[in-house]
C-alpha cells in the first residue's frame, strides 16, 4: 500500500512565499512523526513532498521537490493519484485545509482526512459554537456588538476562521476589543476564562471517538498568547474526557482520523475552545505515550472503519516545544 503524505506549510504550498520559521519548525515536527510512525506499519511505501528550502532526511520516504515556480496543488494530484490513500497536514485558516480536500475528493482519490464539510463547519469559530452549542457541548460563549459595549470583563478576541494562536488579542474589556475587531465576519470575542488551557488527542470514524491522551497546553503570558508548548498525556484520561469526544464526533460525524479538541478547564468543566480536524502539535509526542502506532489507529478507521476498543497508554509525560 502507498500513502502520499503531505504537509502544506513545508511541503511546498508557501514554495513562492516567505517560510515562515515558526510554522516551519511546527509543520516539520508534524511532518517527521506522522511519516516515522507510518514507516513502522508493515507493507507501507511513503512518499511526501518537500519544498526547496526544507530538508528532511527520512530512510525509505521517497520524496517530491516543490520549486517556487511549481503548482504545490497540481503536483499533489498527480502524486496523490499513483498512490492509494492520501495523508492532508494543513492548517484550516483561509481555507486551505476544505480546499485541499475538496479538490482531492473531486478526482475520487482516498483520504485519511475529515470531509470538506466537517472541515467547513469546524474552521468557522461561529458556525462551529452554534454547532455545540445545539448538541449541548460546553462552549465559550461570543458577544455580539451590543454585548461588546457593556461586557466589563476580559475578552479574548481571535480570527473567526483562523488557526491555532493566529491573532489571539486580550482586552481588558468589551469595548476596548471592539475597535480592534470590528470586522464581525472576520473576527469574534468571547469572554476570557481562567483555567487550564488544554487539548484532546481524538480519534474519530462515523461520529464514535477515543481519546488519545489529555494534554496541557503552555501559553505565553501576555495579551498576545501564543502556544509555546505542549505537554503531551500529562493528565489521566476520564469519563469525562471520553464523553465529551464522542460529544464532539456525534456532533460532526465527518470527523475522521486525528482530531485535536481545544478547551479551558474551569473548576473541573471543560469549556470547548475549538476543534482542529487535523493532525495538532500534540500528535509529535504521542508515539511515545502510546503502546499502538497512532499512525495506523488512524488508518485503520479509514480503511477499515476500525476503532480500537481501548487505548493503552503509558504513565509518560512527553513535551513538545515550539520555542
């Protein structure tokens, strides 16, 4: 079986844009776990694509270049169509992430990716809180205009169809963020909780779930948080947990594969940030906190619509830093 993996940030979908050095540093890492755990199942052929600048050396990974004169999407479809499965890493921002899959699906080819429209649902912060909000899943709530102007709280404001910390801007109150985000169809705000800032591993197949591992999430401490860490499994996984995802899948049964599930831990209630159809930053760490190859749980719910009936865990607790 041949699986094409590619990640759009280093595997040449910027190949005529500047790379950023974050993004790359966290697209490599992604990039590098996902083909390692993949190069360990029996009876896999890999390919990936690279852009130019980007050097990663994998043994057995056979490996595409993409110049800055290249189409990346054209290139992909050609690979993606002498190979049997598809592996998309890519952010959801300006949407990217649906695009890619769109196109993928439109020339019939198999993904181990959400669907377009799950991805669509999940990259639209507002559209997605309604979602939850409907299925009785805890979410942060956002304030209209009018609520900007009274609100005395702190508020958190953040690109409504953005990825990860993209964004991310604190105000002491509502109608200081208001300025700042005025453009209601580009932006939203929300109440700023203190708590614990975390993430489940998820995997997902036909709206069931299980959870990977619970992680932490390390935040900077200023009024423009970007995640500067993840604690990989560092806390038990419970009842609570596992219901919340299967929660979740219920909610948007496209889901499939790894999906990561942001939320704020107020007082033992987990509030839902947002939900990542994708593979997350904690997926690098999870090969070692896992007793099974994350890699091939995933292709199991795809290929065989396969979910394991528990997940066997270790008691370590993996980093992974993005400073």
């Amino acid at each position: 079986m041949r699986i094409f993996v590619t990640e759009f940030i280093v595997g040449g979908g910027l190949a005529n844009h500047p790379l950023p050095e974050g993004l790359k540093q966290e697209g490599l890492m992604m990039l590098q776990a996902l083909l390692s755990d993949c190069a360990c199942i029996d009876d896999v052929e890999l390919q990936t694509s690279l852009d130019f600048r980007v050097k990663l050396n994998l043994e057995g990974v056979e490996t595409m270049t993409i110049q800055a004169d290249d189409s990346y999407m054209q290139l992909v479809k050609q690979v993606a169509s002498d190979c049997d499965y598809t592996w998309i890493i890519a952010p959801e921002s300006e949407g990217v992430l649906e695009q890619m899959i769109t196109e993928l699906g439109d020339e019939n080819l198999k993904l181990i990716n959400s669907d377009a429209s799950s991805v669509r649902i999940c990259s639209d912060k507002l559209i997605c809180s309604q979602y939850m909000r409907d299925a009785d899943i805890a979410t942060i709530p956002i304030l209209d205009a009018d609520e900007l102007e009274y609100y005395q709280g702190s508020v958190i404001a953040k690109k409504r169809y953005g990825a990860g910390c993209e964004g991310l801007r604190i105000f002491d109150s509502g109608i200081d963020a208001k300025s700042y985000a005025q453009d209601v169809h580009q932006w939203i705000v929300q109440p700023y909780y203190e708590g614990q800032h975390k993430s489940l591993s998820v995997l997902c197949s036909n709206g069931d779930a299980r959870v990977l591992s619970c992680n932490q999430q390390i935040l900077s401490q200023d009024d423009q948080p970007i995640l500067e860490a993840c604690l990989v499994n560092q806390a038990e996984v419970t009842e609570y947990n596992e219901g919340l995802a299967v929660a979740v899948a219920k909610c948007f049964p496209g889901l499939k594969a790894y999906v990561g599930i942001d939320f704020v831990e107020v007082n033992g209630k987990a509030y839902v940030v947002e939900i990542n159809p994708r593979l997350s930053t904690s997926y690098v760490g999870l090969r070692k906190v896992l007793h099974q190859n994350p890699a091939k749980l995933c292709i199991d719910t795809v290929m065989k619509n396969l979910m394991p009936k528990n997940v066997e865990r270790n008691k370590d607790l993996i980093e992974v830093s993005l400073g």
